[in-house]
C-alpha cells in the first residue's frame, strides 16, 4: 500500500457535490498552480503520483473524445498505470453485473482509481457503496468512482473544468457571474451539472434559453433557486438577446439527439433553430463577451456556428484544453497525492436521524376505544389514524399495503373508520401481536406516516407512538426508481437495492439518479 494518505484518498465524485465548496476552490487553485508551472517550464512534480501500482482505469460504455482522452493525458502525466477498458467487447455482452466487472478490476491492483461514463444514470454511487462494502470485507484500499458522465444525470468532471474556465476568464473573482446557459438543458448533463458547480460564484444570475422542449427540468431551476441564483428563462436566443439584459458569458450545448425520444426528435430542426447563433445577433451582444461549449459541436447543424470559430468570442478551445489540468488534480487528489495543503470546511456526511418514531404519552381508557366493526383488544397491537383525512380508497390500499408488507397474515380486523375531524382513518386491530420491534415501526412509518402504533395490555394503551415520514426508504421489495434511466431501474438487473432520501415534505429523491419522486410514486403496491 502506498505512504500517500490526502483527505481525498478513495473519494468518489459521482456529482459536482460530492466536493463540498471549499475542497471545489481547492481543485481550482491547484490546477491554476499546475497549469501556471507547466506554461512557465516547470515539471510540475509535485502533481505527479509516480506510481504504477497505482492504475487510472477508463470506463467508457458511451462515447467520449475529450473526456476519455484527457483523462488518459492526465493519468499519464500523473504517471499511473493507465488502462482503457474496452466496453465493447467485454463480458458486458454476457450479462455481467456492472459491480462484478469492476471487482474484477479492482483486484488487479493494490490502489486505483475509475473513470465512468455510461448510460446508466447513478453508476458511480453505486458502485462506491459496492466496492465500498468490499473493500472493508476484503481490508484493502477504497477506490474512487469518478463520474464520466452518466445519462442525462451530470458530469461533474466537465463541470470543474467550466468553472475554472469561467474563473480564469473573470481573473480569478469569483463573486459573481452572470451566465446565459442555452441549448438541449433538457438532456444536457453539463447544464444539469451547473445548478451546483456555479456556486462556486457568491452570487450567479443564470439565464436558460430554450424552448419548451429543451427546458431545464423543473428541479434543477429549483435547485438553482435553492442555491441563491437569480433565474430567468426565455424561449429562444432571439426573445433572450431582446431583452437588453445580455449575459457576457454563453454556455452553448449540443442537441442531445442520441437522447431524445421520438416526438422531440421529430421537431428537432425547429427547436435547433430557437437556440442557434446567427452572423445577425452579433451586434446585439455586450463588449468582450465569450462563448462557451462543452463540446462535441454537430458539424451538420452547429448551435455555435463555425464562422465564430476565429473570433475572440471562442472560449471553448481553451476550455476544452482545461480539461486536462483539472483532471490531473483530479486524480492527484482521489489518489491521495493532493490534499494536505487543503483548508476549509470537507464534504458532511448527511446523517439520519431516527426521531420519525416518536413515543407518545399513553392516554387511559375510560371506554372500549376501537368498536365499530373491531372489537376492543384487550392484549395485542391497534395501528390507528392510518392515511387519515385521505380519500377512502388510498386509505384502503394503504391498510392493505401495511398488512402485506409486514406479513401480519395473523387473527385480526381492520377497516375505514370516521375520524374526529368528520373525515376518514384506517384502523387494524391485531389481538395476537404482542411485540412489534424497532425496524417494524421504522417501516410501518415508511409505509404509512402519520399513523400512531398502541401496544394494548389489559385493555389498557401500554405504548404509544407516532410515526411520521420518514428521511430515508430503503430496504424494501415493494420500493424502486421509477426513472427507467436509473442504475436501480429494476428492467436493468443490475442488483441495486433503491434508496430514496426525503427532501422537503414528501418528495423522495433517488439516492442514484437523484431523480425525484412523490411519496406514493416509489411504492410498487
Ligand atoms: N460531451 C458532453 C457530454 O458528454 C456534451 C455533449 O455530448 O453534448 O455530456
Ligand atoms: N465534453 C465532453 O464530455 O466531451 P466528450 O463527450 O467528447 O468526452
């Protein structure tokens, strides 16, 4: 095992936000140090892991020129044994697991790292909790996922290199940045990736110009919002450059045909129309602005036409080159090279707290409290207040849904009932159940918050509890993605257990795809 012990060492970076802001500024500042040493003659040897044991694999199940091929530029640099792993005709065609290959290649080396693009959104997480797991059975070294680019999910990779192109363009000031971001941000992973990498600036006003079509998912305008940006939308680049409130920095992208389904294809020509630039708009735009673009450019129907290409507004040559030296950091940091200079604050660990069961005071009885239709229990269970004031129909699919997902095929009664607010409630009523432990109240919450648990001894409530949402649901049969994109999408068969964590009321969102779902939307019952 290697002495290089960095705080970065076996992280995995499947979004932007898996660097927390500070260790973000700290890829920046070391790839403007890199990058200023190189073009001033230095070697940069502090940048290099020199270490052959220590293998870069590149994972690409998608295509890819820029990012596979800077990747293998930096890991070279970095001196790893670099390995590009052909996908195509790999075991992949005879049903291997995505886990099981990348086991496989992880027992190859002592230490390593994977660069992944593929498809599949969420493929990075996952595989760190996989290989997390085995690589504490199995006592070696944790490897780092790092995040190609996954679906229509994000591409936090080519988020760092926009950001420090954006930086080095604004002479390093990062407290604010005024960006219009135009094209497919529908499909558009690098525009997705925008909604977190940007606040990077203290303040981001960001505006989206795309047709309807090609918006920006609702949830990333909300995340924009949530993170303190000033948004905008506009419809096309000619209602954008109307409004007299240009932005001097443009974000171009691609239309993602390869993405689209058939009904917005069809309509592509129209909708390319609405986002591409004409040799008109010229004049419209403000003094020294720049153009950007992750890149590939479809030379059939660019967005950025090629007459740009020679005029000072071509920021995407640059920016592409870019890739190179914040990928080296990249690796220098998941190898646990970089990172002793590192100050500020480190990524949290979200924690979970367990208070969704809460134990209430028991009130006495001073009359049989369950009747009409159950008779009083006089030792056993009563959940109570089950989808109360719901319509009476998901209040009976939610009593069923809690008898079978906790297997309480046992003597018993349930039904709808009034509630004391003139509406309904479900109520099982089980005599023969006298214990019901930590874990079953833990999913009696997940099937059903907001119901209370009365544990009944001698006609009396012994115990009482009321559940209410709670922040994560995981560890059920009955539970998946519903984003047919997603790693866990159970069409994939790839053996991901979905997980979901609570944000807000009740909006689910997958611990993979992080797409977002509602309450009664993870359910398969
Ligand atoms: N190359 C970028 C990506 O892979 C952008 C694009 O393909 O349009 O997301
Ligand atoms: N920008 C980008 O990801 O390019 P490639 O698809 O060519 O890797």
């Amino acid at each position: 095992m290697s002495g290089r012990k960095g705080p970065f060492k076996g992280r995995t970076v499947a979004v932007v936000d898996d660097l927390s802001l500070d260790e973000q500024r700290y890829l920046y500042r070391k790839a403007r140090e890199l990058k200023e040493e190189l073009r001033s003659g230095g070697e940069g040897r502090a940048f290099r892991v020199d270490d052959r044991d220590y293998a870069a694999y590149l994972v690409f199940m998608e295509d890819s020129t820029r990012t596979k091929e800077s990747f293998r530029n930096a890991a070279k640099f970095c001196g790893c044994r670099t390995d590009v792993f052909d996908t195509a005709t790999s075991s992949f065609n005879k049903n291997e697991s995505i886990v099981d290959t990348m086991k496989m290649l992880y027992g190859y080396s002592d230490e390593s790292c994977y660069v992944i693009r593929s498809k599949l959104e969420g493929v990075c997480r996952a595989l760190d909790d996989a290989l997390g797991r085995y690589a504490e059975l199995t006592g070696r070294a944790k490897p780092a996922f790092i995040n190609a680019g996954d679906g229509k999910h994000e591409h936090p990779t080519q988020e760092f290199l926009d950001e420090f192109s954006f930086l080095e363009q604004l002479g390093w000031r990062d407290e604010r940045i005024h960006l219009a971001l135009t094209g497919d941000l529908y499909h558009g992973r690098t525009a997705h990736s925008k909604a977190d990498g940007l606040r990077v600036f203290k303040e981001a006003k960001v505006d989206l110009v795309a047709p309807e079509l090609l918006g920006m998912p609702e949830h990333y305008v909300d995340k924009m919002r949530d993170n303190g940006y000033e948004v905008t939308c506009f419809e096309s680049l000619d209602e954008y450059l109307a409004s007299g409130q240009v932005a001097p920095i443009w974000y171009f992208t691609r239309l993602q045909l390869e993405r689209m389904g058939e009904s917005v294809l069809e309509k592509s020509k129209l909708l390319r129309e609405a986002v591409t630039f004409r040799k008109d708009m010229l004049g419209k735009l403000p003094e020294g602005t720049r153009f950007y673009h992750p890149l590939p450019r479809d030379r059939l129907s660019p967005t950025n036409p090629t007459f740009l290409d020679e005029l000072p507004l071509n920021g995407w040559d640059g920016q592409s080159a870019n890739g190179y030296w914040t990928r080296i950091v990249l690796i220098g940091m998941v190898s646990g090279l970089l990172g002793a200079d590192f100050e500020g604050e480190p990524k949290a660990e979200r924690r979970f707290e367990d208070d969704f069961v809460a134990e209430a005071a028991p009130e006495r009885r001073v009359k049989p409290e369950y009747k009409v239709g159950i008779r009083p229990v006089e030792e056993g269970i009563v959940i109570d207040h089950v989808s109360s004031g719901q319509p009476i129909g998901e209040i009976w699919g939610h009593v069923d849904a809690i008898r079978r997902m906790l297997k309480l095929d046992v003597r018993g009664s349930h039904g709808v009932y009034h509630n004391n607010q003139g509406t309904y409630k479900g109520i099982i009523s089980l005599p023969d159940v006298t214990s019901f432990g930590g874990r079953e109240l833990k999913k009696l919450a997940a099937i059903a918050p907001g119901c209370t648990l009365n544990l009944i001894r001698g006609h009396q409530v012994a115990k009482k509890y009321r559940l209410s949402m709670p922040p994560r649901i995981y560890n059920f049969d009955e539970i998946s993605c519903k984003n047919p994109s997603c790693v866990s999408h159970p069409s994939h068969l790839e053996g991901i257990a979905p997980e979901f964590t609570r944000k807000g009321e009740s909006v689910f969102v997958c611990r993979y795809c992080e797409r977002e779902h509602r309450y009664r939307e993870i359910w398969d019952v």
